[in-house]
C-alpha cells in the first residue's frame, strides 16, 4: 500500500484568467474580477483515474483542501490528518505537508503552483517526494507533472518511476505583475518521473542570436499580417519583439491586442478578451511556447483560455519561438484544461522560427488524451 | 545476381540529349532584369560564351559532346548503375532498385559532368578566369578541377554557412588551385550592401550568384559559370540519364520510377530528361519521375510558377520557373545543394505540365533513409543525395504494400564524406525539422516582380 499524502491549495490559479499574474494575497480581488476557483477542477481530472485504484492509500486536509475533492472522485478510506478554520493560509499548507511527513507518507502530491510548492518544500524539504498537478497561474517549478492526467500516471506507476531533483522556483509576485521575470531557484525537491513527463525548470534565454532570430520573426510577422485582423499576443519575449517591430509597446507577460499595427488593448483578461471575439471579430492567435518546457498553452497564458482558442481557431493559432528556445524544448506542450481541445493540436504543430521558416515540433500528447 | 552494370569507354554517349526539341511548345524566354523584354545572346555574352549560349536556346535533339570533354569525362565515366540487392532484401520489397554512382568523379558528385565542358567552352572562348558560386561546395570544387585542366583562373564564392560547415571542400578548391571566398563578401558591390542590411546574414546561393556574376561582368577576362538551373547546365548532366537507359536496356529493364534530388535542378534533369523526353514522344507514357526536394526549400511543391529572378541582387534576367521568391533565404540546413530559391526552367515546366512531379521531405527522416543506405549497400550518401535515396524507399515500401515489383531508378548524385558533421548532428538528435510555412506565406510571396 503506498501512503499518498494529498492536498490542494484551494485558491490557486484564481488570479490567471482574469490577470493577475498570480493570486498571493489577491484572493479577494480576483473574487472580484469574477475569477472561479480552478484547483478542485484540475484535482478532479488527476482524482479520477484513481476512483478504481487499488493500492493507494490517502491522507489529507478537511474540505476543499482535499477531503471533498477525494470524496466527490469516490476514493474510500480517506484519513484526514489536518483541519483548517476560516480561510486556508500558506500557514495551513505547510503544517498539513508536515503532519504528512510524520505519517509517514511516500509521496505528497499536491493541487496548485508556484507558491503551493514553495510552501510545502519549505515543511518537508527533501525528506519526502512531491508531485504537482499544475492549477497555478506561475509554475516554474520542476515538481508539477506536465498535466493532471500524468499526474495521475506517475501515481499510479509510482513502482516503476524514479526521483529525479527538482527545482522549486520563487517567481518575485510583484515584479512579474511590473513585467518583469525575476525566478530564484528556492530549493530542490524530489520528484518522481517518467521519462521526459515532468516539466524541466523553466528557464530565460540570454543570448545574442536570440535577439537576431526574434527580429527575423517580428519581420516575417509582420509581412504576413493581414489588414483589420484582431492579432491577440501571448506573454513573453518573441511576442514582445513582434510588437515592437510593429512599432508599438506590450506588456512583456500580458496578453496584448493589436490590429491594423496599432494596440487595441492591453493586458487583457479572459473576460477582455472575450468581449473583443464576441460580434464575430476575426482574429489570430501569436503564442509562444513558454520557457523550457514548451507549454504553448496553459503556462503564462492562461488568459486564452480554452474556449478563446475554440472561438479563434486552432488553424489560427500561429506559435512563435526562436531556434535556440526550440532547441532546448524537443517536445511542446498543450494544456488548456480542455483535453479535446488539447487533443484537437494532433501529433505536430509548425513554430514559426525565422523570416520565412519554421520547424516541424511534435507536441506531447498522452495516451489517455488521444482515445478522447 | 548482377550487382553492377557497367558499360564499356566506348559506349559512353557522345551527344547530350535536348528536352528542349521534345517540348510541344517552346520555353517562355527569359527576361531582361530592366526592361522585362526577352533578352538576346547579346545580353549574355558578357558572361558566357557564345557556345554555351547556344546551348541555352536550341532546340536541337541531340548536341555532340567536343572530344577533348569527352576525354576527361573518360576519368570516371561511365559512370556504375548499380541494383540496389540489399536494401531490396532489407526493405522486403518486391521492386527492383536502381541506383546510378555519380559519387566516382573527382570532385564526388555529378557536377563535374558540366564543370568539364563549361571551363572547355570558356578556354576555346579566350577567357582566363572563370568567377562562380557554391552552395555546399559541390559545385565549387567541381568548377576548381575543370578550370585547373583547362589552365583557367577561378574564384569561388561560397555560401557563408557552408564555408564554415564544410572546411574540406574550401581545402579541396585550394588542392585544384582556385581562390575560394565566403559569400556575401566584401568584394563586390553586392556582396557589401547584402553585409551591411544584415552582417550575420548566412549567405544564400542568390546571394552567392550575384557576387559572381557581378565580378565576371566587371572583369573582361573573367566569365560566369552556374552548377545548376541553366538549360545547358542540365543539358550537360542528361549523360547520367543516357547513361543508365542504355545500362538497363542491358539486363532488359526499363524504370517505371526515376528519382533524383532538386536543388536547382541539374541531378534531376540529368537522370530525367532522357526519360521525360521518352515520355513526352509517346515511347514510354507512364514513367513516373520524381523530384525529391527538403521541406525547408519546396520550390516546386510550394512555389509560384512564375518570372522571377535567379539571384538576390538582380543582376540575372528573369525566369519563368517554380520560385519561393529571389529573398528568400533558405534556413542553414546540411543539404546546403539544395538552398535554391527557384528551379530550372525546363524542370519548371516539366513539373507545371504534370511530365514530372515532386515531393518533399525533413531533414531527420532524410537522414534516416541516408543511414539505411549506408547500411545496406555501404556508401555514405551527400545530405543532398538522401533525398532521392528516402524517395526510393517511399517508393519501394508503396510496392511492397501494393505487391508490384517496380523498377525504381534513383541518381545517387555524390558521397558524403565531408558531410560527415551533418551525420554526427543526425546521431546527437540534434537536426532541426525546418519547414517552409507555405500557408502563411502566400501573401509575401506577392512581391514576386510581376510579369504578365
């Protein structure tokens, strides 16, 4: 029987989709904004493949920071070790990951992002694994699984996984939401892996060529721009360069709108963003896949979300990345929270990587995905 | 079991073989950069002689091969057709597989069979320097051995990737006693204002052409020589074709499949024309003759049929044929041959009027089919020649789910000895797919000069 310590960060991901850029301390204002809690939906997708599992036993925390969410996927058996009152804290996370450990879990496997990591690496350090299925906005941290359902693989062949080192990352909440990216390595963790299935640390190139190949990109971009086409910018540097050949400022890890060259807005929520689509408008999606590990959807730019995609068009996606960036990613991800729709990018994807060029890339998709 | 067909000195060909009679209508001409009118042989004599342009425009069947060129050609050809026994066996098909060695020239490659008579043509025209291009050095040190034979001068303007990728063919210019430079290059006016719009620029055959170009038509003792895209370029090469029509007619085959790799077209047309010629007379009506070319470069999968310019300056006329634009600059791929923006005219129109097709293929799957090559019959195929090599085993696999036992004949159009960094890539998992983004680009590609 493996012990599988398991608790979710109830309030993670609130602050992506209506932009945020994360949600320490902005529960409140993301409640505002009309933000839903993710967590408890992404948990689901993990917790089901494990209603019918033998062999796994389950401790956690009372209500929505794991009990329910193992209740509503029908798993008995259930041992609640910890139990918060009022609103759950950083506090709550870490003294649950602690009373784990002294149960002698084998693995912690956890529901949120960045900060849900950080928190439980700073009670149980290395002393015992951690898993995440990814429900953050950031999650820079090498400890998440790709997505939900291999997370739920790397449970459930826990046997024939191995421990690799993981990064846990401290992505500065108030930088980012200034533009800029300052990731400190906060620790190392032990994850368990299957071969190429949990995210490597992500990382931001500094190079000369890199600046070369995003000018070739931005001109090629340009060029094939189409008159009153809606072109909705995803986060990041490739993106930012395409803007700036078009001779207009974006914010560096928001979503931007521009049309016939010039802004339309900035920093869109999923809301925005919406509301721009909504009378029919035609539009294209400029993505880049984030840092090294290739998600082309669901890292950074949760904002276009799954049904902005679908409203859009996956042939109107076009994905960006420069050659060196594409070097270090052999394999890009999908994650949109919409399976199908992760399913519906198929096998390989074309990244525009120059002026008049691109690479063939395969994207990830899991054996549970393509039966969808 | 017959491993080699082999034809004797006697039997090489003594003419080469003119598509351009059997064509049902002439060629569209190739136009003045300036004016867009149909330019003369007066036009071109600044930088060919007047033979070769002869060669250009006739529309004779047959043009007799001067003995002194058949003399060097003598060096390696004929050149071997070899049955391809054990990729069959380990392909498990019932085709039969062709392959004509085009590796067994000096330079290890095709390209010598009209290097020969263009630095020939030249001498008897008075000229002393030749001044050409190459793209992944095949071309270059071809053009160094024939001029060195004929006692001619020539310079080298090598593509800048492929000058630093392929050090030996720099050092086998050097053997044969040509300067060899990389392109663009401060030497010439096109070279200069190509470095200073982009100095890291890494250098494309058009660009390389123009540098050439430029420097023959400035210097009177100097002419121009291209490898390829030219009619009498591929005029040349139809040898390897005639060649192997008269090597199968010895085991009593004829091919229902003929392959060769496209760049600018002359390996193609040198093992096609023949074929295609016996195809557009009625003789043989469904051979089937395929161009194989990277997915990085698809001119003719992806291109305009259209007038365009063969060089990045301007300085050539124009001509009508499959184009992604004179611009364009192909990625840094390891068949750096194949980085051509346009295609041969006369290949153009073959591929237009549905005589001869393509196909296109990456980077790591052309490999793949160069490794089992390797494997099985041994020779280490050009990044350049795995192409044709993975369209015979498409084509092989086809009959072996089909059950037809095909006759596949493919141009191994030259070795990969120096290639070997391109297959050390291949093994680290480090080549990059490249692909043309064809459905992005048809947009950009409206800034083609338009003729009517």
């Amino acid at each position: 029987m493996k012990r599988i310590g398991f608790l979710i960060n109830p309030v993670a991901g609130m602050g992506g989709a209506v932009g945020l850029k994360g949600t320490d301390g902005k529960t409140e204002e993301a409640r505002r904004l009309g933000a839903s809690p993710q967590a408890q939906f992404r948990a689901q997708i993990t917790l089901a493949q494990f209603s019918r599992q033998t062999g796994l036993g389950f401790v956690t925390c009372s209500g929505s920071m794991g009990e329910s969410a193992l209740n509503e996927a029908g798993i008995r058996g259930i041992q609640v070790l910890y139990h918060y009152h009022d609103e759950s804290s950083a506090d709550d996370t870490r003294k649950a990951a602690q009373a784990f450990l002294k149960s002698g879990v084998d693995l912690i496997l956890f529901c949120g992002g960045d900060g849900t990591a950080r928190d439980i690496f700073d009670a149980v350090g290395r002393d015992v694994p951690i898993l995440g299925i990814p429900a953050g906005v950031k999650m820079y941290s090498a400890v998440f699984a790709v997505d939900p359902a291999t997370a739920a693989e790397l449970v459930t062949r826990y046997d024939t996984t191995s421990l690799r080192d993981s990064e846990v990352m401290d992505v500065d909440e108030d930088a980012y939401r200034h533009g800029e990216l300052k990731t400190r390595l906060y620790g190392i963790a032990r994850t368990p892996v299957l071969a190429g299935k949990v995210q490597a640390s992500k990382h931001v190139f500094e190079e000369g060529d890199e600046e070369r190949a995003k000018k070739e990109i931005a001109r090629f971009i340009r060029e094939i721009m189409i008159p009153d086409v809606l072109y909705i910018l995803g986060a990041g540097t490739t993106t930012e360069s395409i803007a700036r050949e078009l001779g207009v400022n974006k914010t560096l890890l928001g979503v931007d709108a521009v049309q016939n060259g010039k802004i339309v807005a900035l920093d869109l929520s999923e809301k925005a963003l919406w509301a721009l689509l909504e009378d029919g408008q035609e539009a294209k999606i400029l993505l880049s896949p984030i840092g090294a590990q290739g998600f082309i959807l669901g890292r950074g730019n949760q904002q276009i979300s799954a049904r902005i995609v679908r409203k859009v068009g996956i042939g109107n996606l076009i994905i960006v990345a420069t050659p060196h960036k594409l070097r270090e990613t052999p394999v890009l991800y999908v994650d949109s929270g919409d399976p199908s729709l992760d399913a519906a990018f198929g096998e390989t994807m074309l990244v525009v990587s120059g002026y008049r060029m691109a690479q063939k890339k395969c994207i990830y998709q899991p054996e549970k995905r393509k039966k969808v | 079991m017959q491993t080699k067909i082999l034809l004797d000195e006697e039997q090489m060909p003594k003419k080469w073989y003119n598509v351009q009679a059997d064509l049902a209508s002439p060629l569209a001409p190739p136009l003045h950069p300036q004016t867009h009118k149909p330019i003369g042989p007066a036009d071109l004599s600044a930088i060919f002689p007047m033979e070769l342009i002869r060669q250009e425009v006739t529309t004779d069947r047959h043009i007799d091969i001067p003995e002194e060129v058949q003399d060097v050609l003598r060096l390696w050809r004929p050149s071997p057709l070899y049955r391809a026994h054990r990729l069959e066996k380990f392909l498990k098909t019932p085709a039969k597989i062709y392959y004509k060695w085009e590796g067994v020239s000096p330079a290890g490659s095709h390209k010598t069979n009209t290097s020969i008579p263009q630095a020939y043509y030249n001498m008897k025209a008075g000229i002393e320097r030749i001044a050409t291009e190459t793209g992944a050095g095949q071309w270059g040190s071809a053009m160094s051995f024939a001029t060195m034979l004929y006692d001619l001068e020539c310079t080298v303007y090598m593509v800048r990737s492929s000058y630093t990728q392929k050090p030996y063919r720099k050092s086998m210019m050097h053997v044969w006693g040509a300067e060899c430079i990389p392109s663009p290059s401060t030497k010439t006016n096109a070279g200069r204002s190509m470095l200073e719009k982009d100095p890291d620029t890494p250098g494309s055959l058009g660009m390389a052409i123009s540098e050439a170009v430029e420097d023959a038509a400035s210097h009177s003792n100097t002419n121009y020589a291209l490898g390829s895209v030219l009619n009498h370029v591929c005029l040349h090469q139809t040898i390897i074709g005639l060649e192997c029509r008269e090597q199968l007619a010895m085991v009593d085959d004829y091919p229902d499949v003929v392959i060769g790799c496209v760049g600018g077209g002359s390996n193609f047309a040198g093992i096609g024309f023949p074929f295609a010629g016996d195809k557009l007379t009625g003789k043989h009506k469904d051979v089937d003759i395929i161009g194989a070319e990277p997915a990085s470069c698809p001119t003719l999968t992806k291109g305009l049929f259209t007038y365009d310019l063969a060089d990045e300056a301007g300085y050539t006329p124009l001509l009508k044929m499959f184009t992604l634009g004179h611009d364009f600059v192909p990625p840094s791929m390891h068949a750096g041959g194949l980085r051509y923006h346009g295609d041969s005219p006369i290949v153009s129109r073959l591929v237009h009027d549905g005589v001869m097709r393509a196909v296109s293929y990456h980077q790591s799957e052309v490999f793949d089919a160069a490794q089992t090559f390797a494997r099985t019959e041994g020779i280490i195929v050009a990044p350049e020649t795995s192409h044709a090599v993975k369209a015979a085993i498409d084509e092989a696999l086809k009959c072996k789910k089909s059950g037809e036992d095909k006759t596949i004949l493919f141009n191994c159009s030259g070795h990969g000895n120096f290639d070997m960094s391109a297959y050390d890539a291949f093994y680290a998992g480090e080549l990059v797919d490249y692909e043309y983004p064809d459905a992005l680009i048809r947009e950009s590609l409206a800034r083609i000069p338009k003729i009517s």
